[in-house]
C-alpha cells in the first residue's frame, strides 16, 4: 500500500452533481485535485479503451499550450502546473497503461502532502464488483462517494446534454433529445439509458466495498451546510464552506410532455423501488415521480 493520503472515487451518476464536487472539493484546502475531473482509469483499464483518451489528452494538452500564450501572467502558473499535471498524466496512459500500481503512484504524487485527491468518474458505478474490490485496494486509504438524483430527471437531463452536444439549435435539441426518449421506450440501446442503473451500481459497491469506506447521496439533499459537514467528516476533512446555490454544467430546459415521461416513469420503476427499499426515505422530488410509477 502506498501513501497516507485518502483516495476518493466519485463513481456517478452522471448528471447527479459530481462535477459541483469536483469544483468543491478543489477549492478545499486539504484537497490536492488532477488536472481534471474524470481519469477514468479503471474504465479504460476494464474495457480497453485507452487509445481513445490518450488522443483526448493529448487535445487538452495542447489546448492548454495555446492558453499558456495568451494567459495573463498571474494565471500562468497555475496553467503551468494544470499543464505538468496532465503530461504527467499522458505519460502513465502511454506507458503504463495496465499497471495499476502506476496510476496509484500519479494520484498519491497529486495528493503531495494533502488529505485528499479525487478521481470523479460516473462510469466507474457500471463497473464490476471485481474492479471495483481492485480499485478499493490501490491505496491505503480509499472512500467511495455516489450521488444518486432522482432517476428521471437525471435520465431527461443526460438525454439533454447528449442532444446539447451535437447541436445548440434549440429546436434540433429538442428532436435530437426527444427521438432519443423514442429509442428508449422502443427497447432500443442507449448510453444514457445504461447510465440508469442505480441496482447494479448500488449492489456492485455494497459487495465489493466495505460500509466505512462507502457513502451513497442524494443530489437533491446534497446543497446543505448539513450534507457538505456529513461529506466532509467522511472523508476526513475539515468542514469547508461550499458555494451551495452554484451549479455546474447546468442543462438546458426542454419539456418532456406526459405520455414520454409517463412511458420512462414505468422503465424506471425497478430503479426507485430498489433505493426506496435500501434507504427508506427518499427525497421528495423522488417521492413525486415514484407516486405516478
């Protein structure tokens, strides 16, 4: 085992306010963060798909260049250090792809001194208990945090941002996003869809992670001094104030008439009953759409 400081995993779900923790957990004075949110390492390393994100680096990299040049000099250094980060980065993707003992030595070298770093990537809640037990035991000291939202309205708002990024027309946006609703209710593949699966997510994590080391949120209830003292004494940090009525990546609003909602309610269903039967208690926006189930 290497270093002392905690190693969290944000491991979803997409759209249910994990890149609001990132943005706070970097501005936490006892956290060191990487370059970016989502590493995705045992993703790639699960499904062999690194050539892919080692071309996306190498983008970023270069976007960073280019920013270094027209920068102010007092946002230089702090774009220096982002940029050493990620060619670091690059460097353990290229060379050291399949040695998880690599990526454990980069995010402890991140940590440097600090309690906490974090890599926060949503697609880790689709993997298996086998590497999820692997990424459990990388370090020392590892914690686990997932956010669930209220199914639907994470559902509708993936689907909106997938449409968003193809198209910033609003009425193409609106097609885009309501034929992918389309596909769903037909039976048909959707990665936003797959993203949905808050049983498999929630009985990979309880079989291979032990209860301490594991913490399950609702995004609804997340943006309280309350939850952020929770998060924080879980984690192992002092209490830090967070911006709790700032958003990041807000979607844009598109509505969702009542025989489409209706239809992904019913797909749903299985996904509220099985956190209703864990927790008890659900939010209340979640309590709104099971009612109609």
């Amino acid at each position: 085992m290497m270093g002392e400081a905690v190693l969290m995993y944000g491991i979803g779900a997409v759209k249910a306010g994990t890149s609001w923790l990132f943005n706070y957990l970097e501005g936490h004075p006892e956290c060191a963060m990487p370059p970016y949110k989502e590493l995705r390492y045992f993703y790639m390393l699960e499904n062999d798909h690194f050539e892919g994100q080692i071309k996306k680096v190498r983008v970023l990299i270069a976007d960073l260049k280019d920013s270094l040049e027209t920068a102010p000099e007092d946002r230089k250094p702090m774009i220096r250090k982002r940029l050493n980060k990620t060619r670091h980065w690059l460097k353990v993707l290229r060379e050291h792809r399949d040695d998880p003992a690599a990526y454990a030595a980069y995010m402890m070298d991140q940590a440097n001194g600090a309690k906490l770093t974090a890599d926060i990537t949503p697609e880790y809640s689709m993997m298996p208990v086998a590497r999820l037990k692997q990424m459990a035991g990388v370090v020392a000291n590892t914690r686990f945090v997932y956010l669930l939202r209220d199914p639907l309205d994470r559902l509708w708002s993936n689907i909106r941002m997938n449409a968003w990024r193809k198209t910033k027309d609003p009425k193409a946006m609106r097609a885009l996003a309501l034929a992918e609703v389309d596909r769903i209710l037909d039976g048909k593949s959707s990665p936003a869809y797959e993203r949905s699966d808050y049983v498999h997510g929630l009985t990979a994590l309880e079989t291979a992670v032990p209860e301490a080391r594991r913490k399950v949120m609702f995004y609804e209830t997340l943006f309280t001094d309350d939850s952020i003292r929770e998060l924080c004494a879980f984690l192992g940090l002092s209490n830090h104030k967070a911006a709790l009525d700032k958003r990041i990546h807000q979607g844009v609003p598109i509505k969702l008439d009542a025989a489409r909602r209706s239809g992904l309610q019913k797909l749903l269903a299985p996904q509220y009953h099985a956190v209703e039967k864990r927790f008890q208690t659900l939010p209340a926006r979640w309590q709104d759409n099971m009612a109609r189930v």
